[in-house]
C-alpha cells in the first residue's frame, strides 16, 4: 500500500476516535499501520503474535479492542469462515472480492468474478434493495499436495 493511503487511513482513524471521544495511542496507530502493510486474512492472535515478534509493546486487550474499532470505522472487515475464529483484512480502498476457504489446511484464497457483480446489481434492482456490501465463500479443498490427497 502506498504511503500517502497509510496516511488516509490514519487520519480517518484520528478522526474516528476523536468523534468518540476515545484516546489516540501509538499502539493502536502501529496496530493500523501492520495490518495495512498486510497482504492476508489474520486473526487477532497472528497479530499480536506479529507485533511481539518486531519487538513492539503492545497487549492482547489492546490489539482485540483496536480491532473492533477498526472494524467500527469501516477500516477493516471481520469475518467468520465457518470456525470458531474470526478472521480480519483491510477494507478501505480495498475492491469488493470474494474468498475460497481450503477445509483442510484455512488457506483463503480471494477471487473477483464480474459475473457475481451483475447478479447482485440484478438482485438489488428486482428487490428494490440498497446493497451496501456482500459476502460470498466457497468451501473445499486447495491444490496443496497435502490437502488434494485428502479430496473425497
């Protein structure tokens, strides 16, 4: 991601915290920087694992409370892709996709198919609906040698 959207979601964080009414900490800007330097779907733990392993300061509580904020805020997306767990990603500027979930192994994959954009464009017309977003999984197994040997 480039610098100057690093610096977009920042401020728009500050602002969100501010119209709160909530206290704008370094951990919770360096929380925001780590998961918009990311390229994958983590969950809370990869990173607090993340941040502690660069030596960054930073509590469970602290990175499970920014990111409910961040979800808040519109800054990042939370899903639950069928396990006890949830997964986040970034979500500002980000184009609308879709995922496939590996059964064995969690991979997630994201894919962008126009198609599915013209179905629910039709859907939203036929129901005189206003979609703000979707969300579309497709479950199976990847093509990792492990998990295709486990295909039934």
């Amino acid at each position: 991601m480039q610098e100057n959207q690093v610096q977009e979601v920042k401020e728009l964080f500050a602002k969100y915290l501010e119209d709160k009414k909530l206290r704008k900490t370094p951990e919770r800007f360096a929380l925001l920087e780590e998961i918009y330097t990311r390229n994958d779907h983590f969950d809370a733990e990869q990173l607090y694992i993340d941040m502690k392993t660069k030596n960054f300061k930073v509590s469970r509580a602290t990175v499970y409370n920014t990111l409910e904020l961040l979800a808040e805020c519109n800054l990042i997306r939370k899903h639950h892709f069928g396990q006890n767990l949830s997964y986040f990603e970034k979500s500002y500027s980000y184009r609308q996709h879709d995922h496939l979930i590996c059964t064995e192994c969690n991979k997630i994959l994201e894919f962008c198919d126009p198609r599915i954009q013209s179905i629910r464009d039709m859907v939203a017309e036929h129901y005189d609906f206003d979609i703000k977003f979707h969300s579309l999984n497709f479950y199976g197994t990847c093509n990792d040698e492990k998990c295709k040997g486990k295909r039934k």
